[in-house]
C-alpha cells in the first residue's frame, strides 16, 4: 500500500510519523483516514491499514485520538480489539465511537454498559439500533440517565419487559415517566402503569393517543396512590411512628375514607384510629373509646364527626366488628385472610349495601368477584 494510493503526500507521512506538533498529527491522521474510507481497499491493503490505525490509536496526544475515532467512527475498518480499548478511553473518545461504530457486539455493549461509567452507558443507549437484549441491561443495570437515553431511543427495541424493569427502577423519575409515555409503542400493560405515575399533561397524551378511557386512567390513579401509601403505612408501623405518618397524610390531603377503608380492610385499625383522630380533631385516646368501647352509637358518632361518606358507614361498621372477632378468636391476621372474612360480612348485610357501593368496595378492597358475589349483586340489582 503506498502513499499515492491513499492520497497522502510524503510531507503528510513526516507530519504523521515526527512531528511533535499534535494538531499537525491530528490533521494528518484525518486526511489518512478519509483516503481509507474512500478507496476500494484490497485485502492486503486493509490488513495494512489496520496496522496504521492501531498505531495512531497508541499517539499520546487525544487530539490524534479523537481525529482518528472522529473519521472512522461509523466504519468496519478499525480492528475490533483497538475500538475495545478506545472505549476506556476520555469521553471526547468513547463516546463517538460507542454511539455509531459497528464494531460492537451484544455481548460487547452490555459488557460496556456493565463497565458502569455514566457517560458511556447513555452512549450505548443512545445507539442508532439497539437489541432486545441490550435494551433489557441498561434497563436492569444502568443509572436512570442512560435509562432516559433508552426511553427517549425509538429505534431501540424495548421490550415490554424491560419497559416494566424501567418503570419499577424509575417510577420516581417524571423525566423517565414522560420519555417512555412518548414511545411510538406502548403495550397496554405498560400505558396503564405510565398513566397511575404520569403528570396530567402526559397523562392526557397517553388518554388521547393510546386510547385509554378518561375514567379509567383517574380510577388507576387513584388506586395506585392509595396502595403506594398503604405500602409506606405498613413501613411506618413497624418503625412505630404511625401518628406522625397519618398527619402526614391528612396535611397533603390524601387523609380520605377510600384509603381509611382499605386500611380498615387490612386490618390496620390504628390507622383508622388515628386517621379518625386527626379528621374529627379529637385526641386519639378518645377516637379509640369512641371506636372501640363507646357502644353501638360511639363509632356512627365520631364517623360523621369526621365528615365521611354517610353510604359508607356500614362498610367501616362492618369492618370495625370484623376486626374485633377475629382479634377474639386470637386468629393471624393475615391480609389476604382478612379481606375474604370482610367480603363475608357484606354479603351477609347485603340489605345495606347498594350495587354501586359494592363496586365500590370490591375495586377498594383489590377483590376479584366470586360466583358468590356476582349472586349477590344480582340480588341488590
């Protein structure tokens, strides 16, 4: 391979080869590797060329580096094992040749999103294709930028998997919410998950574009926000600062009697406790008399004290003496066990409940209706 092959004089060899000016070597190292890339290179040639660029890829100067990454960045010319090593090198390096160079392999670009550094895993991800499989690690594995990266990626193939993955790391994150709510493709599971966590304007995007019913991304909501407190609530019991959670709770106004209820439904009952407490403005210690020894006539009392739905009242009735038999019966209570045990109680007060009121409930209390229950809604009907 000579020099007039490549279209480079012997003045640009010298400046390649001794000059200690590193922007003359940058210039030169450019030149050369515009003359690789348009000539129609013989096997030989590009063996010999290849030897060029592991050479220049060694220059002390990241000037030259870079020239040279710059140039071939999109090319199959540089050896594999020489853009393996340029990716550790400085960002001005790295990342324009992990972001286009098709050197890499899967098993390359989760190896490099694996490495850990942020810049690069927003780089792989921000690839112009991207594998399912790659999708899925930097899903997994990478920090939340690299995760936007991939949200915002349409030409990366994410699957609904990962999309799940990304949501259950980052759920937090409104960036990553809106990024992903804005894909050209969304599974429904997925749409439904964005809209319990989007901000209104990308809940209403995801209503107009996906079709979702307005009625029903305000129920998912809804619904999420109380499971997600009731998770915190749990939390909060064990670590015994349930009071100031709940003033928590009534200060942001998510102090309600759908959440009370599925507290109740839990067997929570200090919340409701203390959740009355706060929402009549009496001391817990007389919420509890009130609730618990103050006759058939203390709980309807503090109840509407409180200002809650007067519809409800039998529900939270039912729950509050649900709870004090299995607490007689020294019975474990289990969560699970305990929704099923107030399921049987309404039905056995069916004349007090509505159709609509039973809806209701079951969304509340996450049942699915039994053959028993869709009985007795025919019968309320």
């Amino acid at each position: 391979m000579n020099s007039g092959s490549l279209a480079l004089s012997d003045s640009d060899l010298k400046l390649l080869i001794r000059s200690e000016v590193e922007e003359e070597r940058a210039t030169a190292t450019h030149k050369l590797c515009r003359s690789m890339l348009k000539l129609e290179l013989s096997e030989e040639e590009r063996a010999a060329a290849r030897k060029i660029i592991t050479f220049l890829s060694r220059d002390v100067a990241e000037l030259v580096r870079r020239a040279l990454v710059i140039t071939l960045r999109s090319s199959d010319l540089m050896p594999h094992d020489v853009a393996m090593r340029l990716v550790g090198d400085v960002e001005t390096i790295a990342i324009p040749l992990i972001s286009q160079s098709p050197l890499f392999s899967d098993e390359d670009l989760m190896a490099i999103v694996r490495a850990g550094r942020t810049h690069v895993q927003v780089a792989v991800a921000s690839r112009p294709a991207l594998s399912r499989d790659v999708a899925e690690v930097i899903a997994s594995e990478a920090v939340v930028e690299a995760v936007r990266a991939l949200s915002a990626n349409d030409n990366a193939d994410v699957s609904e998997r990962a999309m799940g993955i990304a949501i259950d790391r980052f759920g937090h994150d409104a960036e990553t919410i809106n990024l992903l709510a804005h894909r050209n493709i969304l599974p429904p599971s997925i749409v439904d998950r964005l809209v319990v966590l989007a901000t209104e304007q990308v809940k209403h995007h995801l209503v107009q574009r996906h079709q979702v019913p307005l009625n029903t991304a305000v129920r998912l909501s809804d619904f999420a926000r109380e499971r997600a407190t009731l998770d915190l609530i749990d939390e909060s019991i064990r670590a015994e600062n349930l009071p100031e959670f709940v003033r928590g709770l009534y200060a942001r106004k998510a102090l309600n009697a759908s959440l009370l209820l599925r507290a109740v439904a839990r067997g929570q009952m200090a919340l409701f406790e203390h959740g009355l407490s706060i929402l009549a403005q009496v001391p817990h210690h007389r919420a509890w008399l009130m609730i618990h020894d103050a006759g058939p006539l203390g709980l309807r009392a503090i109840y509407d004290r409180a200002g809650l739905p007067p519809r409800l009242f039998a529900a939270f009735r039912s729950g509050v003496d649900t709870w004090r038999a299995i607490q007689a019966e020294g019975a474990n209570l289990d969560a699970e066990a305990f929704r099923q045990r107030m399921l049987e109680r309404f039905m056995t007060q069916m004349h007090t409940i509505g159709r609509a009121d039973l809806d209701y409930l079951m969304e509340r209390l996450d049942m699915v209706p039994s053959a028993d229950t869709v009985a007795l809604k025919a019968r309320v009907a």
